[in-house]
C-alpha cells in the first residue's frame, strides 16, 4: 500500500496547482489522471478553441482587408491544416506545462488509471502504466474529476453522431451547415469560429436571448454583431426531432412565430450543458455527498468528509479553469497551514472570446439595483477609443455600475476588442476597493485599449450622483 499526505484525483487546473503545491512542501504527492494531464482547458476547452478562434479571425480579417487598404484574393480553407495549428499549440503547453515527466522529477507520484475509493482514506487505481492495482492511503483527498458536455433530450440525437466541445477536435471534415444548440460562450465561440471560416451557421437558444448570464444590454449587442454577420440565431426555439438521412441530418425547429420548421445539416454541435464526472468514484458508499450540481463543499471546499476536498467543475460553482485555480489556492491554505479561510466569490470575473469579446465581473445593472437601489451607471462607446478607431475594432462598448456617493465599483461589462485583457484593471479595483475617482487619478498609456478604463473612470467626475448633487448645492460664479 501507498501511504501519501495528500492525494488529488483529476489532473486539471486546480489539481495541477495542488500538485506542485504538494511537492515544493516537501509533502508525498500522488495525482490520479484517468487520460491526460491537463484537462478539458488544455484538450478539449480553453486552448484548443482559442486557437480555433485565432484562425477564424485571421480568415476574416483577410476577407475584410480592403477596409485596411490591402488588396486580398478569396481565400480557401484548409481544415486539417487549421486543426494541425490547434494541435501544435496544445502539443506546445503540455510540453513545457503540463507534461507528466515534469511533475514527476517534482517529486509528484503521477497515475493514471480509473479508480475509485475504498474508503475514506484509501482510493484503489487500476495503473494503465505498471497493469497493477494499486491502492493509495492518504491523510487528504481532493477530488478535482471536472465535468463533460451532456445532451439535451432531444429525439434522434443519438443517432445522428453529434458533436459537442470534446469530440468536435476530432472531426475529419468541414461542415458546410453547421447546427449550434445553445447560445451560450461555447455555442458562441464556436459558432462563430466556423461561420468565419465558412460554414453555414444557425444557432439554436431555447429562451429569449443569447449569453443569458451577462448584463441584458452586453447580450442585445453581441446578438446584434452577430446577426450582422450573416449567422443565423433562432431564439425561443426548441428542437422537436432529428432525423439522419443520406443529405445530412434533418432538425425541426418549433417555436411560437413560426411554428414548425425543418432544415438540413452536415453536423450538429451541441452545447448546451455540462455534468460532474463522479460516476465510478464510489462517493455514496463512503458518504460524500453529490448534489444537482455536483459535489457538495462548504464554505471551506470541504465535503461531508472531513478529510476529503473538492475543486472545479465538479463542484458546479463558476465552471473556468481561473476559478479551479482560485479554489485550489484557498485548498493550499486549508489544507497545509492553520488558520483555514473560507472561500469569496465575491470578484470572479470571466471573458466569452468572441469577437468582439465579451468580459464581466460583479453585478449586472439588474442585480445591482435589486440589491442596492439607486446606482449610477457610466457607459462609454468603443468607437469613442482612439486606439480602437486607429485598429479598426470600433464594436462594442464598455458598461460599469457604481455606487451612488463613493463610485465603489459594483458591476464590470465590457464588449469590444481586448476586452478580456482589459477587464483586469477593473478586477484589480474591485477586490481591493478603489473606487472610480482614483482610477481617473492613474496615468494610462496612450493610445491603448485600456485607456478607455481612465476615460470611464473620469465620468464620475461628470456624471456622477454626488458630483451632480454637489453642484446643484454650490452656485456656480
């Protein structure tokens, strides 16, 4: 038996930070993988679509260069040459990142295999390297298994060879017509990544709007950009039934306008949902408890065992790879060190990378006048950025919510070029309290994109609820 202060099972972001964490300790580290360290960001999510959309912008760019005064000639897609860019950039990170051999000289004992717990303290590993069974005793466990795409219950599907955002990189041949089911940040990112390098796109949202967890005005706008793209967005639509056929896959559509409508595709993408990997943990049988959304932690991420912990996706709360990171850090603590903190998710920003990019942190004006009442609200137009009129990237708009005497910043909305980069500034100021006045007192580079954030940030001056307050006290001359 393998005896170890600590043991992680799943191999992506927050196991990944807990790992090194482990071994620069000086503490016996082992890290369950089932398939490949990394996870869904580095195979399946954040890496591979990102360089999927890089190339999508490159092919509109080229179809857009006359606007920059450079002739261009049509263009031809090369799929498997687009796809060998996505992989090259993945093979890349795992090298220098994430490769297994790294962690290893670390002093990690990396596994691969299922396994599943035996106890509280001991968790059994079929080892795929070694084809033994091995069984690892260990003070603390941190479940970090993640979560994988699930289908809505739509009938036919399962006959049709779906895609969805894991197997997608695998697919051999370009569509044509491509069927997007879901209007979130992977149905948007990836439906306009295919709709730029060719295909036919139609995008497919059950309720009224698209990118349903940003403020109303940021989703209005991207769904206006994109319908002005020519990508088709059918909303309170559901899917009645899919049909394989010798042309393709035949979708009706139902919804109250137009009733019932059928319409043929190559493939269909579906993203519209995820799940907790738990399945094969054995969890029940030695009593940590799982809920709708995944593993139940407290406030400390600490399950209903006290010696075992749970970080990212399979825990359901905020599912990006910076917040199993998060997560992991306040683990770190937790787990190592006295004086436990308990978890703030308070500031957790996140970017939809589209184009333009679409970056949020804190309330929407919605939420953010549920809870405080009155707030002031400063909203400045991209094409009022220099940097963004010289580049040509005048889309979109920047949106902050604050309060009404002290400009505390409430709510960040950002769409427009960048926008996930220049977010941070905004993030920066939230956690650590600096309110909007000092944000205009900062020096920003000019011309930047980021310059926009001096340019909200002076409108407190202008516009603000105290400031106007004050000057309708105090006579002017």
């Amino acid at each position: 038996m393998d005896v170890y202060d600590i043991t992680i099972i799943g191999g992506g972001s927050a196991g990944l930070v807990l790992a090194v964490a482990g071994a620069k300790l000086g503490k016996k580290t082992a890290l369950v993988e089932k398939h490949r360290i990394g996870g869904d960001c580095l195979w399946t999510g954040c890496v591979p679509s990102k360089a999927l959309l890089k190339a999508a912008k490159v092919a509109n760019y080229v179809k857009d260069a006359e606007k920059y005064g450079i002739a261009s000639t049509p263009t031809t897609l090369d799929w498997q040459r687009v796809m060998a860019y996505v992989r090259s950039t993945q093979h890349v990170i795992e090298e220098e990142h994430d490769n297994p051999e790294r962690f290893r000289e670390m002093g990690v004992d990396v596994i691969f295999g299922n396994g599943h717990f035996a106890s509280a303290e001991s968790f059994v590993v079929e080892d795929t390297e070694s084809g033994q069974t091995r069984t690892l005793k260990s003070k603390k466990f941190v479940i970090s298994t993640g979560s994988r795409p699930v289908p809505p219950p739509i009938p036919g599907l399962e006959s049709c060879d779906y895609l969805d955002s894991e197997n997608v990189w695998d697919l051999e041949a370009f569509p044509n017509r491509l069927l997007v089911v879901g209007a979130g940040p992977i149905g948007i990112e990836l439906g306009q990544a295919f709709h730029r390098l060719g295909a036919d796109v139609t995008i497919a949202q059950r309720s009224e709007r698209i990118l349903t967890k940003e403020d109303v005005d940021i989703s209005e706008q991207m769904l206006r950009y994109l319908r002005e793209e020519r990508i088709t967005i059918r909303l309170n639509t559901s899917i009645a039934g899919v049909v394989k056929n010798r042309e393709g896959t035949t979708v009706t559509f139902s919804d109250s306008e137009n009733g019932s409508v059928e319409q043929s595709f190559d493939n269909i993408l579906i993203a519209a949902g995820r799940a907790p990997n738990v399945e094969g943990l054995a969890l029940d049988k030695i009593g940590v408890q799982v809920g709708t959304r995944g593993i139940e932690v407290n406030n400390k991420l600490q399950t209903s065992v006290k010696n075992i912990y749970a970080a990212g996706d399979v825990i359901g709360h905020y599912l990006f790879t910076h917040v199993a990171a998060f997560q992991a850090q306040l683990l770190l603590r937790n787990i190592f060190f006295p004086l436990s903190q308990t978890i703030n998710y308070a500031v957790v920003p996140w970017t939809t990378f589209c184009d333009p990019e679409v970056a949020r942190c804190g309330l929407t004006e919605a939420e953010a006048r549920e809870k405080y009442g009155d707030v002031d609200v400063f909203t400045l137009d991209q094409g009022d950025v220099d940097r963004a009129v010289a580049e040509g990237e005048t889309h979109g708009f920047s949106k902050v919510i604050a309060s009404r005497w002290t400009g505390k910043i409430l709510g960040v909305h950002l769409v427009g070029a960048n926008a996930g980069e220049v977010i941070h500034e905004y993030i920066l100021a939230m956690q650590e309290g600096i309110p909007l006045r000092k944000l205009s007192g900062m020096i920003h580079v000019y011309p930047t994109f980021s310059s926009s954030v001096w340019r909200v940030a002076g409108k407190w001056f202008s516009e603000g609820t105290l400031i106007q307050t004050l000057r309708k006290l105090i006579p002017s001359g």
